[in-house]
C-alpha cells in the first residue's frame, strides 16, 4: 500500500442488502477494503431509503464503527440510547456496542461508514 490513496463514490456500484435485520433494503457501495493492509477494515456509502433501517445489532470487540451522516434525518440507537441525526452528525460505536439506524424522513439518508480495528487492551 503506498503512503496515501484516493478513493472516490463517484461512478461506485451500489447493491441491495437488509442490513442485520433491518426493516427494507438499503444501497451500500464499499469503495475500500482494508483486508491485512490497514487497520481501516472498510469505507462504505450507504443509502437508507424513507422507511428502512439498518437493524439493532452488537458488535465483536475488535473494531469501532464510524457514521457520518452526509443527508438526510434518522433516529440512531446507540448502547440503549435513541436520538436524532442529521448531516454533519458523526457517531461512533465502540466496540462490543449495539447499534441500529433509521430513516425517519421523506427522503434518502446517506451515510458514510467506516470501520477500523479497535486497539488492543494492554496485558495485565
């Protein structure tokens, strides 16, 4: 892997999927994979249509999550907790954490996801 890479979602492909049970499909277009390269695991643009959802689901306890809200409004769950989200909005699910996403809105809630390896716990 060089220093630096560019990535864009400019002309990326999207594909259907119901996301951990989530309620309707949304569109996701991953445009990195990290694999063994980084500690980034993967950067997605997802696509939440009007009345969908991203299901309540926990995660392992090696990554961290990160959503950035890019348009749109849902309600996030988060550890128990329920708010609202909105562009510009940025909420990050440790790891172990639960966490689910809906659409509350007319309109399309876009989200740029990005997951990275969660950092060791020291011994002892």
């Amino acid at each position: 892997m060089s220093a630096g890479q560019r990535f864009s979602f400019a002309g990326q492909g999207f594909h259907a999927e119901v996301a951990h049970g989530g309620r309707g499909p949304i569109l996701t277009s991953r445009v990195f994979q990290g694999r063994d390269v980084s500690h980034c695991r993967f950067v997605d643009l997802s696509v939440v249509p009007p009345g969908s959802e991203i299901g309540a689901h926990t995660h392992d306890h090696d990554n961290h999550e990160l959503y950035v809200i890019v348009a749109g409004r849902g309600l996030m769950e988060l550890d128990g907790e329920v708010f609202e989200v909105g562009p510009g909005d940025v909420v990050m699910n440790r790891p172990g954490g639960t966490h689910g996403l809906k659409n509350v809105s007319g309109t399309e809630l876009r989200l740029v996801v990005v997951e990275v390896a969660a950092k060791a716990a020291a011994p002892g």
